[in-house]
C-alpha cells in the first residue's frame, strides 16, 4: 500500500484519541493489517531495482509523498482538525514501517560480511550492545522479515492495474470518511 493510504489510515484513527502515544501506536499498527490486504505493488520494488534504484526509488517516494501531500493540504481546506499534533503522529506511525524497510533495504548494500571485527573496540557492555545492534541491523532486519511476511500474508495477488485501482479507491473512500468524520 502506498504511503498516502498509510497516512490517511493513521489519521483517521488517530482522531480517535487525544493522547499523541495512542495515535503513533494505532498508526502503526493499522500499517499491518492495511498492508495484508492485496493491493497490486509488489512490481514496483523490482522495478525500481532494475536500474538506477536509488533515482527510481526516490522518484517513487516523492510522487507518494506528493499524493499525501494533496490529500491533506485538500482535506485541510475543508475540516478543522481537532489535534493536528496527534493526527500527524498517527500519520507518522502508520508510514513508519515502510520507511524502516526502505532505509533497511538501502543499508544493507553496505553492510561489512567481516562485522566481528568491529565488535573488538573499546566500550562498556552499553556501548557494545549498541555497536553490535547498529551494525548487525538486528531490528531493521528482523522488522524488514516480518514485514514482508504480513505483506504476503493472505498469498493472495492482483494485478498492478487493479492494484492503483483499489488503492485510488481507498483513498477517494478515505478522503469522503473524513469529510464526513469531521463533520463537513
């Protein structure tokens, strides 16, 4: 799922709760489940790693980021929010996941395959823990797995087309929900 149905998730569900915690929490989390859901994207990470991905990547991300970029400052002529801070966490969080899988799979290219030699600096066992964490990529990696496997979840795919359809969709439905959450 693009970034700009992420978001719109993230905030409609963050309206629910004035406690900015809560909102980044359900953002994140609504990223999940959203993201079982068939939704026709998977060519465009082998597309972009074709040639030139980082040109093609970045271009992708900007055209998503200017997608959310309209459906809020559009939606934001038309609705009050109530929490702006709250709503854009919840937004935040519900972006979060793609953006660690995005900045993992660019890391990785990096990564020494000789990492235990780094371990042998000095430091206490704090910084350590930290350096081994860092180059290790433990989390981004472990998160990158298992967002990929909720990604695939259901094994269920359709076609590109179909995909930017149901994701247009969505986001048309969500931009009527708020309109209509918020009381336009």
């Amino acid at each position: 799922m693009f970034l700009a149905n992420h978001a719109a998730v993230g905030a409609l569900l963050a309206a629910q709760t004035t406690n900015p915690f809560s909102a980044f929490i359900l953002g994140y989390v609504s990223h999940y489940i959203i993201d079982m859901i068939p939704h026709g994207d998977e060519k465009v990470g082998t597309w972009i790693k074709k040639k030139n991905p980082t040109s093609r990547a970045a271009g992708i991300l900007l055209i998503d980021l200017g997608v959310m970029a309209l459906f809020f400052s559009t939606l934001s002529f038309r609705v009050d929010f109530p929490h702006p801070y709250t709503i854009a966490l919840g937004a935040f969080g519900a972006m979060l996941p793609d953006f660690l899988s995005g900045f993992y799979e660019y890391l990785r290219k990096f990564l020494n395959p000789n990492k235990k030699e780094h371990y042998k600096e000095n430091g206490g066992w704090i910084i350590q823990t930290a350096k081994r964490l860092l180059w290790d990529n433990f989390f981004l990696e472990r998160h990158f797995l298992i967002h990929r496997k909720i990604h695939f979840a259901l094994g269920y795919y359709i076609s590109f087309v179909k995909g930017m359809i149901l994701q247009a969709a969505t986001l048309g439905f969500l931009y009527w929900s708020a309109l209509k959450f918020f009381g336009t």
